[in-house]
C-alpha cells in the first residue's frame, strides 16, 4: 500500500512510505539523518495543525533568508541563531571534543559574519583602522597550547573578527575600511599572538530580514552581548571557533543567539604604560588532537 489516506488524515503510515522512499544507495548517516528530520517534521506539523497558507510562510522565510546570503552576510545561519539550532550544535560538537580529562577552550557559534579572505597580520600590530571617537582600544594578547600537555603551539592561525561600536561589522558599513576589526595571526615559537583590538559593546542583530522579523513575532529583543569572534587552527589539532564575552556587558543572560557559556566570559583590565591601548586582555587557548 502506498500512502494513507482516511478521514482521520495522513498519519504515521504515510510517514513511513516517505521514509522508506529512500533508496537502497542511500548511506548509512543519511538514512539516519533523514529519517529523523521526515519523522520530526510530519509530528511537527499534525502536533500544530500546520496550514498550507503557514507553511507557505515558511517556505517564503527561508527563501527571502537565501535571497539575503551572501559571502559576506549568511541569513540563514542567523536564522538559526535566533532559535538557538546553531548554538545547541555547537554545544553537541563540543561534547564530544571535550570527553578528555583536559579538554580544549570551549566553543561557541560561528555567527553570520565571518570572512574567509581576512589577511594575515604582524603580532603586536592592529584590527582598528577606523577607530570611532568611542571606542576603547584594548591590547589582546595569549598563547596557544596543547590542551593535554600544555605544549606552547607554534604557527597556530588565530582569526579575530568582531563588530564596531556603532553595532556594524565593516561588511555592513560603508564608513570602514575593508577588513576593519579582523585579521589572522600566526603564533611565533612560545605559541604567543598579540593585537590591538577595540573593547567589544552590545549591538543588534540586523533586524532587516527574516531572523529579525521571526525575533519580532515571537516578542523578543535583537541584542548581543559585547563579544570578539575567534577561530583557532593548528595542523593535528581540530579547529576551535569560539567567542569571549565582556563580563560586563549587558544582555549576558538573555543574548539573542544564546551562545554565551560559562568560561567564556572575560575581564578587560586597564593597561598601564601602553599610549595605544587603555585596556588588556590576556585570552590563552588550549587545542585539542584530532583522533
């Protein structure tokens, strides 16, 4: 029989036919994969009583979100974020890295704005090229380490990137410099990198599509905390992205992505004897072996 079709409606025998639709070429995570994602989307819609003109709306949100993506700005991963999908991945992600005994810096989401072709800069040089009159030039320095053994890692790659004070990446800003507030560092042989950034403040996600409008239906507000966004890479070590968070800002306990984690918030100290910078951050990272 192929699929149901009773005054009851399509039920779990209709689903089934779907699910077995699949080919026998199909690979053993795929199946798995999709037979969850069609079991849970049938349950869904019967659970609401979803309506065609509903899921047409839908359907037009992840359109208008793919409309929108681009390789400078990625909608549907916003998307994502503001229902907390990307962060709850990340958290299964982590779980796995950090079984080890030592494990390695945790982890958060990605975010809309990272930029692939982010040069590669001196340590001890600078992000800001645009300082705004407000912004707080911080001095961020650490080191890179073997999360067991604690081995310093030379010519690790830390990738930073992080918005201006006016809430604006410099992708979205007319007024910056091409990749302003980001670049690439490679660790020198104790594993050290350095940089002059700005001190991170709180600002809205774009609220012009559809992650801001589903915020809107569902009565929330736009912010995140102030945050840095970093990317850590060494050959033999798994890739660590994460974000560090002003444990002074606004809206850690409510962010609009939920992707703050506890040890992942840090202090800004005041640097003395430092004419470029007013404030320090020391963030050292620990990487984790691949298996």
């Amino acid at each position: 029989m192929g699929s149901q079709s009773t005054s009851e409606g399509l039920g779990q025998e209709f689903t089934n036919h779907v699910i077995q639709a699949m080919g026998p070429n199909t690979s053993p995570r795929m199946r798995t994969v999709m037979t969850a994602l069609i079991q849970h989307v049938h349950d869904f819609a019967r659970e609401v009583n979803l309506t065609a003109d509903e899921w047409l709306a839908g359907v037009e949100m992840i359109n208008w979100a793919g409309r929108m993506s681009n390789d400078r700005r990625n909608e549907g991963q916003l998307v994502c974020d503001v229902i907390g999908l990307e962060s709850l991945v990340d958290d299964i992600t982590y779980r796995e890295a950090s079984k080890a005994d030592k494990p390695p810096t945790s982890s958060a989401i990605l975010g809309p704005f990272w930029r692939a072709d982010a040069p590669i800069r001196e340590n001890g040089g600078t992000i800001t090229f645009n300082t705004p009159k407000d912004g707080q030039v911080t001095f961020m320095h650490g080191q890179v380490t073997d999360a067991v053994t604690g081995k310093p890692l030379a010519n690790a790659t830390v990738d930073v990137w992080q918005a201006s004070t006016n809430g604006l990446y410099e992708q979205q800003d007319p007024d910056q410099v091409d990749c302003n507030l980001r670049g690439k560092f490679i660790t020198d042989a104790e594993g050290r990198y350095s940089f002059y950034c700005l001190r991170p403040t709180p600002y809205p996600i774009p609220f012009d599509g559809p992650a801001g409008k589903l915020l809107k239906l569902m009565d929330r507000h736009e912010y995140r905390p102030a945050h840095i966004h970093l990317i850590a890479e060494c050959k033999g070590y798994g890739s660590l992205t994460t974000q560090i968070f002003d444990k002074d800002s606004k809206y850690l306990e409510d962010d609009s992505v939920f992707a703050v984690k506890d040890g992942l918030t840090v202090e800004f100290k005041p640097r003395e004897g430092d004419a470029q910078a007013q404030f320090d951050l020391e963030y050292n990272i620990q990487l984790a072996k691949k298996n």
